[in-house]
C-alpha cells in the first residue's frame, strides 16, 4: 500500500520507517524538519497549499497522521500551540482527506480517556481527560469524526516505550534523551539514565503502568491498515501490569545501579492506572513480541549512551 504519514521524523515516524516497509509498504512522509538520510518533504501542515499539493501529488491509499505535540507535561506548558496543533491541523487535514477521498488514521492517546482508564476502559468507553494534551486528541478525535469519517481509524496508544530510530548527533540532548523535563518524559527511558548515573529515580506512588515495545505497536498500526477495518482501536498490551516501584526495581537490577528509589505523591493530571481493552487488535492476531526485561535491556543499551548532562556520547 502507498500510505502517506505525517510527522515521519518524530519518535513513532522513525519506528514507521522501518516496520512498515519491511511488511511491503511504500512510506511517503512529510515533517517540519529534515530528516537525515531521507528525501521526505519539509512543510508544516499549517501550511494548507503545501498539505494539499503534498496529498494531490501522493494519491495515497491511506494518510496516517503522526504529527502532533506530544505528551502530558508538554501541553500544560504552551495550551494553545497544543490545541492549534492536536486539534486545529488536524481538522483541515481530515477535512482534506475527505475532500480527496482518502481513508485516515489519527494516532490518538490513552489520555483521552483520563480518570476513567483506572477501570478496564473500551474504545466505547466515556472520554474524561485530566490534561490539555489529553482534550486536544479527544478534539482531534472528534474533527477527524466530523469530517472523515468514512474509512476512519483511531488507533489509541497507551505508553509505548523503547529507543528512537534515529540517533543524536555527538553532544546533543535531544527530547528522547530520557532526562526528566518539559518535552519527551517517559518514565522507563528516564529510569534506564537515572539508575545509569546513579540518580535517584522517582515513582509516584501508587501507579500502575503496562509499557508496550514500540516496535510491537508500530506493528499493531500496520495490521489494522491492512485489515481494511475501521474504527477505534487501543493500540497496547494489557497484559503485564506493574506497579511502577516494580519496574524501578527492575531497571536496578537489570542494570546493576545502586540508585535510590524515591517515592512521591503523583501531580495533577496523571492517571494512577491505566488498563485498555485491546480485544479488538487481538483480534486481528497482534501480538507482542517484546516482553519487558527483553525492552529494558534494549532501553539500558541506548539511554546509557547519554552522559550525566543528557548529551549523546554514542
């Protein structure tokens, strides 16, 4: 299939770049930036003639739409580039899809359902999001329903975790770095560093996660395009769930650090469980082929690689 994905450079991008084409699919791409070793377009989908050139030029079989600020922390830093972003562009761009006839896939998040996904949540479930960055995919989600909604997929996915496809440049700190900060958080990738340098690493106190290899969810993305189905989609394993004081005991004893373990109350917004009904990917025979201790490994590998300062040493 000829599928068109935008924000090809962003972290799930560079998983698709490589998941996808191994399973026979051509990738034409777009991002705001250049993405090394690739020839893909560089326009901001706020840019209407571009995105419309881009999709007319393309004729896709189907557009999977990556681009979008990402995370909890993030879009309580800046609400309204992160409504204009996860919403906004998102709008016209399902607007144009339908314009153009061409099926969509808008990769949503496990926030939109917020303080309701502590019970087993279902794509039918109430949406109830605890955060900006959680409301504006629920918005995404519903522009992509108003305008284009024959052949719609929303794939939700729920904390996906594992090394970016891309490497840094030497003395770079990149948002996938695992330092704790504004842009790029993910509690595993931090944990791996931390316990690296022998930083404390912080848990908050009773929560429960259940992580997915990224390379086991980009995989999940594949098969619903090729199954042809429509429809919401948790993208997610929900079968291995963890306090998250036991998986910072487990990054120490995989990685042999003698970092402490610091336990604190959670903030405002997060969620202290989060368990997504994925029967409907089951269904398609997804399965996970990453188990944890097998991930955390292939994490220590990558985030050791980042020095005290969150720089790449490679």
């Amino acid at each position: 299939m000829k599928i068109a994905v935008t924000g090809i450079g962003g972290y799930i991008g560079g998983w698709v770049r490589s998941v996808f084409p191994a399973r026979g699919h051509l990738i034409m791409g777009q991002d705001r930036v250049h993405v090394p070793g690739t020839s893909y377009p560089v326009f901001d989908l706020a840019d209407a003639e571009a995105r419309r050139e881009w999709l007319t030029s393309r004729h896709p079989d189907v557009v999977v739409h990556l681009a979008a600020l990402y995370g909890r922390v993030w879009g309580e830093t800046d609400l309204i580039s992160t409504v204009d972003a996860n919403a906004g562009i998102t709008a016209e761009l399902a607007r144009d899809c339908q314009r153009l006839g061409i099926p969509l896939m808008f990769l949503s998040s496990s926030e939109v359902y917020g303080r309701v996904a502590r019970d087993l949540v279902t794509p039918t479930s109430p949406l109830d999001p605890l955060n900006m960055y959680g409301l504006s995919k629920k918005w995404g989600e519903e522009a992509c329903l108003l305008y284009a909604r024959d052949g719609l997929v929303i794939a939700r996915l729920n904390m996906p975790y594992g090394p970016p496809k891309d490497q840094p440049l030497p003395g770079e700190r990149p948002h996938t770095s695992g330092v704790p900060g504004l842009v790029g958080y993910n509690v595993l990738h931090s944990m791996t560093w931390e316990a690296t340098h022998g930083l404390p690493l912080t848990v908050h106190e009773g929560t429960t996660r259940c992580l997915t290899w990224v390379g086991d969810a980009v995989t999940g993305l594949a098969q619903i395009i090729e199954s042809g189905q429509a429809g919401i989609f948790n993208v997610c394993r929900n079968d291995d769930h963890r306090p998250v004081s036991d998986l910072a005991r487990l990054v120490l004893d995989i990685t042999g650090s003698s970092s402490e373990v610091m336990t604190v109350p959670p903030p405002a917004g997060v969620t202290p469980r989060k368990s997504l009904d994925n029967t409907e990917l089951l269904r398609l025979g997804w399965r996970p082929a990453v188990d944890l201790d097998a991930g955390i490994k292939r994490c220590w590998e990558f985030f050791s690689r980042f020095d005290p300062d969150g720089k790449w040493h490679g």
